[in-house]
C-alpha cells in the first residue's frame, strides 16, 4: 500500500512494473505537485502489470499545483500521461476512483488525464479532471492543436 504521502519535484511519482502480485495493490489519499517550474513530472502513476495482477485501487489522490491538495501556481507536466493504469488478462479488476486532476500545464504537448489499459477489467468512477472556477485549469500547450484527453481506455495495450 502507498498511502497518504506528498510526492513532489520528481520526474516521475510512482512507478511499478509487476508481475505475482496475486492482486492487492493501493495506492491511497497521495498528493502529486511541483514546487518548481524548472522540468515537468512524468507520469505520476505508470503501472504495468502482468496477466496474475489485478485488484489494483487508485483512489482519493490529488494531481496537479505547487501544493498539496492541487492548490497554487500550475504544475508542469513533462509526459503525457497524468494518472496511468495496467492490467493483465487475469479475473481482477482494478479501480480507479475519487481522484482530483487540476492546475497543469503541458508546455510542449498533448494531455491525457486518466489512461486505462490492458487486458483486464476496470472501474473508473466519480474521478473530477479540471476545475469549472478556473479558466484553463488544465492547459496542452497553449496556442497549439494539442490534444486534451480526459479519460482513454484501451484495451489489449
């Protein structure tokens, strides 16, 4: 379990290439945030997983700003991807829910907020991307034809 933790100024947060975990993997009420503009974070949550995992939860966690809780200046992204899950083909299914994504800016590209892929089941529920009381809350290279991707589910990835 990874819970309850402040995972700032990184190029990447957290990052698991897994196979055997015989499905239990949280990752729980984390906050992702860039105190400094100087390079963007990765991805903040790349998982990939093999066909025996699964059950994976990705819930109540906070992307974006300078602060905790998604607050301050914009946080920079340097990858495309936000928040990413995999699943292999096994009978789990993996959850990702109640997570806030707001205040970032990709300088050079497009934007995808919340990747699902694999072969296996998922649940995406009651996540919130953006901020109606901020105007460009979440910004793809500004004056381009940059893509915005809230949520992608790909299977067979």
């Amino acid at each position: 379990m990874i819970q309850n933790n402040e995972i700032f100024d990184c190029g990447g947060g957290i990052v698991g290439y897994t196979g055997g975990m015989n499905g239990s993997y949280d990752i729980l009420n984390n906050h992702f945030y860039m105190t400094t503009s100087v390079f963007g974070m990765g991805s903040c949550i790349n998982l990939s997983f093999t066909s025996d995992t699964g059950n994976v939860n990705i819930s109540g966690n906070y992307f974006g700003a300078s602060q905790p809780f998604a607050q301050g200046s914009p946080m920079r992204i340097g990858g495309s991807g936000i928040l990413w899950g995999g699943s292999g083909a096994g009978a789990f299914k993996s959850v990702i829910s109640n997570n806030i994504i707001k205040n970032i800016y990709q300088p050079a590209g497009s934007i995808t907020c919340i990747r699902a892929h694999g072969l296996g089941a998922f649940d995406i529920l009651n996540n919130t991307i953006g901020d109606l009381n901020t105007p460009n809350s979440i910004d793809a290279f500004p004056g381009s034809t940059s893509v915005f991707a809230g949520i992608i589910c790909r299977y067979g990835d």
